[in-house]
C-alpha cells in the first residue's frame, strides 16, 4: 500500500513539473517573441523533471521505510 502511495506523489509531483516548465515556456515565448523549438528548453525540461521526481521518490521511500 505504502509503495503505491509513494508511485503516486511521485506521479503527482512529475505531472506539476511538467506543468510549470510548460507554463515558464509560454511566458518566456511573450516575453521574447521566440516561437521556434528550443533544445536547450527541452533538455532543462527533462533534467527538471527527472530531479523533481527522483527526489519526491527517494524523500517518500526513506518516510515510508521508517514508518514501517
């Protein structure tokens, strides 16, 4: 039960990264007028996402450890 419940935070807080990073590029895209893709975003965007999830994951495991 515990697993489950870390998967789903971590999918919680995985979806919300997703979510402001996109957000921050629409914002970015008004600001300077750039409509044209930029690698350099979607590598930060994965790199984000990965730290945001890995560490939801391992703070999660280490609570639910210690609670059992």
């Amino acid at each position: 039960m515990y697993t489950v419940l870390t998967y789903f935070v971590t999918l919680f807080v995985i979806v919300i990264s997703v979510f402001i990073t996109l957000f921050f590029k629409n914002e970015l895209e008004r600001m300077f007028g750039e409509k044209k893709d930029v690698l350099a975003f979607h590598i930060c965007n994965v790199v984000i996402t990965l730290m945001a999830s890995f560490a939801v994951h391992a703070v999660m495991t280490i609570y639910i450890n210690g609670n059992e």
